[in-house]
C-alpha cells in the first residue's frame, strides 16, 4: 500500500512538472508572438540548412503578407493569394491561402505555426555568439513527416533565434535568422504581384 501511494505520489508531481513546463513554454512562445505584432513589418536574412548544404534567403514580412526570396525564386503572399515568380524557368505559379501555408520556408509561419497541432516543453539553454538561447521543443500531434520541432529563442529580444525539424526519416533542416530588422520604409507595391512585370512568362494558376 505505502508502494502504491508513493508511485501515486511520483506521478503526481512529474505531471505538474511536466504541466509547468509546458506553461513556461507556451508562455515565452506567446511572449514573442506578442511582441512580433508590435512591430510594423520585419526584414529578414536567414539560411536554410538541410544537412547537405546551407542556402541564404530573404524575406519581408507585413503582418500576413510576405516576400521571400530563396534559391532563385521569389514568393510573394499578399493575404490571398501566393504567387511564385520562378525565372530560370520563366513561369509564375499562382496558388491559395491553403496552398501557401503548405511551403516548407515560410519565414511568415516560423513566427506563429506553433499555435495550432503542437505540444510544448522547455529544452536546453545554450549561449550562441554571446546570445542567451532557450530552446523549446514541439512534438506534432499529428504529422506524418516531422517527429519534432525546436525553436531556439533569444532570451533577451524575445525574438526567434532559429528553427531546427527534425523529421521521423532522421534527417533534419535548420533555418537560421542571421539579421532581424522591424518597421523598415517599404514600398507600398511590395506585396503586389504584377502580371506586367513578366510579360513572357507562363502564368500557372493551381486555382
């Protein structure tokens, strides 16, 4: 009986550690939510590294609508519709709200993804280049592909260090923001796809 009441107990107080955790968690993601919404619009460098090799990328984010640039293609998202100008192959494919958020570098979602199908939990804290980083590591509730996420988060900015997935195949791709610059002068155009601009391309609408 006394066996049976201390495991009772034990599993008492893991549970309201790991509830704890998870609260400590959730409340510095929401934390830096709170404080990208401050901001008017974000300029972004970042690199993507799949293993294999590491990619530089650029975006520009304006609440839900972005322009990102990356391995030679330019997504623009304008709230809508996302439309991606490819110009080796001269081709503009033009997709749904739905379809955008399926792409796999959206530096827009890297900001907010986490609020829908994700558990929490604190992870380890390291110093990076003089940055104190906490990680937090989100299992998927349902994903067929991605085993677990950790989003590194800068302890003093509240801003978004990096992003690692690990994916249930073993392999795994990390995005980096190498700088992070808010409420920049942009062009009002900047989120508006031109179809004049690219008079010769081949205009495939998935819609």
């Amino acid at each position: 009986m006394k066996k049976l009441s201390a495991l009772i107990v034990v599993f008492f107080i893991s549970f309201s550690t790991f509830a704890q955790n998870a609260d400590a968690a959730k409340k510095l993601l929401d934390e830096v939510s709170a404080k990208t919404k401050t901001y008017n619009n974000m300029v972004i460098d970042f690199t993507f590294n799949n293993g294999k090799q590491e990619m530089k990328g650029k975006a520009t984010v304006q609440g839900e609508k972005y322009v990102v640039d990356f391995m030679g293609l330019t997504q623009i998202f304008d709230g809508a519709k996302m439309y991606v100008i490819n110009p080796n192959d001269e081709e503009v494919t033009i997709a749904s709200a739905n379809a955008a958020d399926t792409q796999v570098v959206s530096i827009a979602s890297i900001l907010s993804f986490y609020k829908k199908g994700y558990k929490y939990a604190l992870d380890k804290k390291q110093t990076i280049n003089g940055k104190s980083i906490q990680f937090i590591k989100l299992t998927p509730t349902n994903s067929k592909d991605v085993k677990e996420v950790y989003l590194g988060i800068d302890t003093k900015t509240k801003n978004i260090y990096n992003r690692t997935d690990v994916y249930k195949s073993g392999s795994k791709s990390i995005i980096t923001l190498k700088s992070f610059k808010t409420n920049q002068t942009l062009s009002k155009n900047l989120f508006t796809f031109t179809k004049s601009k690219y008079p010769n391309y081949y205009i495939n609408n998935l819609d």
